[in-house]
C-alpha cells in the first residue's frame, strides 16, 4: 500500500518514506 504522495518515490527504497517522516518531525538545521 504506497500513498498517492509516495507515488514517484516507488523507485526508491522503503525506507525513504520513514526518513521523510523523521525530517517532517526534526527538520534539517
């Protein structure tokens, strides 16, 4: 089950979607 925003991102690990989380919660200094 891959969102809609995760659409383009299939290509990528399934990792990348945690990590995005991670950065939306802790944004990069």
């Amino acid at each position: 089950m891959a969102l809609p925003l995760l659409g383009p991102t299939r290509q990528v690990p399934s990792h990348l979607p945690f990590s995005l989380t991670r950065i939306s919660q802790s944004p990069p200094s």
